[in-house]
C-alpha cells in the first residue's frame, strides 16, 4: 500500500513537470480569444486568450488595460490619449512618430525601430512599428499599433521577449480585436 502511494506520487509529480514544460514550450498563436477585456473607462475593449488574467501596472507605467498570461514572456497593454496631446491637434502620423521616438529613447542596448505599416483596426485607421531593444535588462520587443479614434489616440502596445517571436502572430490578432466602446 505504501509503496503504491509513492508510486502514485512520483507519477504525479512526473506529470507535472512534464504538463509544465509542455505550457512552456507550446506556441500561443492558435490560442482562441475568447475574453473580452474592458478598460478601466470603459471606452475600448480588445479580446485575450481565456487564461489571460490583469496584470497591475508598474511603477510609473501608465495605461488603460494590461494582460498576459501566466508566463511573463507576452503581454497586452493599451493607452489611451487625446488627440490634442499638447493643447494642438495631432495627426495620426505625427502622433505614432512621437511614441515610437520616445520609446526608443527609454530602451538600452541599440534601440532598432521598423514601420510603419498602414492598416485599419476595426474600421479605424492605424499604424504599426516594430522597436526592439533592452527594457529593465530584457530584450524586448514591442508591437506597436496606433489607431486613431473618434476622439482619442489608442497604443495598442504588445509586448514579447526578443527570443519568443512566435508570439508575434497571437499579439497581431489580439491587437486586431481592438475597439472603442461607445
């Protein structure tokens, strides 16, 4: 009886590890969105993978809504402002480049930027950048997706580690769920 106990748990705790590094190694892409995400002022939403839970914003860190899975290899985060940013109307173009500059002089290492690419989100016009560089000693690199709306600027801004690029699929459809709730 004893020895089938051990027995039982050690089968157990093989499993684990095993199911553990099967969660680790598996490719996000496919995952289903099926969780609908509000931000915290209810004016836009985007879908997650189910298992997608609310991560609380860093220090300093500003945003409307931030989510990830349990690994910390991905995330979704989005911020809304003004399309009068600085007391004077923006354009999309303009206000993508002034982003995409700022994030690239807060990176370390040798921030490298690509885009944009011209797309709409929803119905809504929206430019993508590629920037990678070394964020809070991580290489990271951030999808970068504005998208004007009717009265406000939306960064819809996913994050990968630089050596996971196999997320780069899951985070372009996430961020192709992305809308403004009115």
């Amino acid at each position: 009886m004893v020895i089938g106990l051990v027995v039982l748990g050690v089968v157990a705790v093989v499993g684990a590890i095993g199911y553990g590094v099967y969660a680790l190694k598996r490719s996000q892409a496919n995952d289903p969105l099926t969780r609908t995400v509000r931000s915290k002022d209810g004016r836009t939403q985007l879908q997650v993978p189910e298992g997608w839970k609310d991560q609380p914003m860093g220090f300093m860190e500003e945003g409307e809504v931030k989510v990830a899975p349990w690994r910390d290899d991905v995330c979704v985060k989005v911020l809304t402002e003004s399309k009068a940013p600085l007391g004077q109307v923006m354009t999309l173009d303009e206000y993508a480049r002034l982003i995409v500059g700022n994030m690239k002089n807060n990176l370390k290492g040798f921030p490298t930027s690509s885009g944009p690419t011209q797309m709409t989100v929803n119905g809504r016009p929206a430019l993508r950048y590629e920037v990678s560089g070394i964020a809070e000693g991580i290489n990271a690199t951030f999808l970068v997706t504005v998208v004007e709306g009717q009265e406000h600027f939306h960064q819809v801004l996913g994050v990968m580690a630089a050596n996971n690029r196999d997320n780069r699929a899951l985070l372009e459809r996430i961020t192709a769920t992305f809308r403004e709730v009115h």
